[in-house]
C-alpha cells in the first residue's frame, strides 16, 4: 500500500479537519507523498495546521470551497489523488439550512467529480457515513446521492483513466462535534444528555478510518463501497465511563435520529461480498465494465446494524479505545 501513494501529488477537500489533518499526519510519515494539497476554506485552520506540521515542504495550502468549480479545477491540476472529505455534517444545522447542505454535499461532490475527469486525477474517493443508509435525516440524504453520483462518476469518466469510488464507515471516535466530546462538556455540570437507553453506534477510531481509507485507495478499482468491519458500543455504556459521577438526563430521540444505524442496506447486502476485516457493495450498473470478485457472498438474512452488530464492545473495551487516543479523550 505504501507503494500507491508514494510520490503521488494529492489533494484533500475538507483537508483541515479531523480527518484530512490525521490523513496528512500518516501519509507525511508513512507514504512518501510528493506534495498534500490541503484544500479548504478557512485561512485560519490552514495557518495552525502549517505550523502543526513544522511548514513540511510537501504541504501546500488553497484557500477554497467545493462549491466553486473553477477553484477545485485549478487545486487539482496534476494531482494523483483526490481524497473527498469536505461537507457539512452537523445533523441539526443541515436540517435548519438544507439548502446549503445540499449545495456543499451535493453540488459539491459534483464539482469535484467534473473537476478530478477534467484533471484526468486517477484514483479519487469519498469518505461516507452509515448516515446515507435508509437516511431519516437531511445530512444522510444528502450523503446518499453524493455515494451515487461517485459511484456513477466512473460513467462520465469513459476511457479516461479516472476512477471514483467510496468508504463509507460509522461514527469517529472523538470528532469534532460527536458525542464524545459532548459527555466530556457535559460532566462538569454533573449531567449529561441522553436520547434513549437503547441507542447503539458502530465505532471506529479516527486512525482507523484514515488507514482504511488508505487501503482502499490503493486497493480501488473505481465504482466500489468499501465497508469496514467495526465494532459497535452503546451510548449509556459511554456515559457510564466517561461521566461515572454524572446524572442521566433521557431527553427522548430527536428527530433525524435513528436509535440504531446501518452500514448496508437489505439491497445491498444481495451484491456484497466479504473480505477479512472489510466488505465491497458492488456498483448496480457498471456501465464502465468493473468485474469485482473474490470475495464471499453473505448469507441470506445477513444485517449489518449496530443494534445486532456481533462484535460489541464491553465498557473494558471502550474504555481501553478511549485511553488509546489523544490527550482529549484521556481527560477523565
């Protein structure tokens, strides 16, 4: 894997937040990239992210937006790779602003694909969320059609040589605005907020989801959803750690959310096929000739939803993946 980004120009929209900033962090020190292209809009972030990075001559920082085609034609001009990591994703804001949701998530995701084929940038892919499966809420919906248009990108695409797929995982440990962060504010006012008992999330660690991503890059033939295999925990047992000493507030779901998630729909789970430590959902019309194989089929009756998920973790378990990560989640 080493060997598909080294000395390849990438860029990544959304390059400033928690993913693009870990991405950068493991392909500087692992991969031997020729240039990251760190691709977002604010002049701030760039700027602590430079000196984060001791201003690493392989940097190099554009001021832009996914919404402004011209802007990602010019970003992307001799790249090799395009990781997709841009969008808005607080659920509340998007179901308050949906218009601006879908121009940043849709409209966005389209300017990349024609900006990436004009470019001829071989290899690019998207990050997803198990939000854009059977989606209840603006954010998801909007992450649904961004998959699609990926996916089908490889039609627009031709004979050129660029390939568009997806990686679609679950909730990332300690990132901006998730509830991790959430009961760690919360306990010092000795309560936190819970929607419901019962409510369960696949888990992933933010190292986990960029070294799959790499992976998969290299592993992409252009019109495949990668899926990781990820354990999954529940809430309270979250809290439990996190806030030992808190009260438990149940506020009821909030609308927009699901007490469980999923990561392949029923239709799906008919054209995956299974490998150690991932899954691939095969593209339904690949008018651009991919023939995918190798894999196993799933049985019939085959739910990959956290509630059912086998691999649940205990609060032994969350709380060891929690002392793993930064001085932010050690803070108990």
């Amino acid at each position: 894997m080493n060997r598909s980004l080294s000395g390849k120009v990438i860029l990544v929209t959304g390059g400033t937040g928690s993913f693009g900033t870990k991405f950068t962090e493991v392909v500087l020190k692992e991969h031997s990239p020729s240039v990251i292209r760190v691709f977002s809009r604010g002049e701030l972030l760039q700027s602590q992210m430079q000196r984060m990075f001791d201003n690493d001559h392989r940097l190099r920082f554009f001021i832009g937006d996914v919404r402004d085609k011209d802007r990602l034609r010019r970003a992307m001009n001799g790249a090799d790779v395009v990781v997709h990591a841009a969008a808005l994703k607080q659920i509340l804001a998007s179901e308050y602003n949906p218009i601006e949701a879908i121009r940043t998530n849709i409209d966005g995701a389209i300017n990349v694909i024609e900006a990436a084929i004009d470019n001829e940038v071989e290899r690019v892919v998207t990050i997803s969320t198990d939000k854009a499966v059977y989606p209840v809420n603006t954010y998801g919906a909007t992450k649904l059609v961004a998959e699609k248009l990926f996916i089908q990108g490889n039609v627009y695409a031709g004979a050129r040589r660029t390939r568009f797929s997806v990686v679609r995982y679950g909730n990332v440990v300690g990132s901006r605005g998730s509830v991790v962060p959430l009961f760690l504010d919360q306990r010092s006012s000795g309560r936190v907020t819970i929607t419901d008992e019962r409510m369960t999330r696949f888990w992933i660690t933010l190292e986990q989801g960029v070294r799959f991503t790499i992976d998969c890059i290299g592993r992409m033939k252009g019109g495949e959803i990668f899926v990781p295999k990820v354990p999954s925990v529940k809430i309270i047992d979250l809290a439990d750690i996190l806030a030992p000493e808190a009260r438990r507030e149940i506020t009821g779901i909030r609308p927009g959310e699901k007490i469980h998630e999923f990561l392949l729909t029923e239709e799906e789970i008919r054209r995956t096929e299974e490998f150690d430590g991932y899954f691939i959902v095969k593209p339904e019309h690949p008018f651009w000739g991919l023939k995918l194989g190798g894999g196993k089929s799933l049985p019939e009756g085959f739910r990959y939803e956290s509630g059912c998920n086998s691999w649940q973790l205990t609060k032994k378990d969350i709380k060891e993946m929690l002392l793993s990560q930064d001085e932010v989640l050690r803070r108990r």
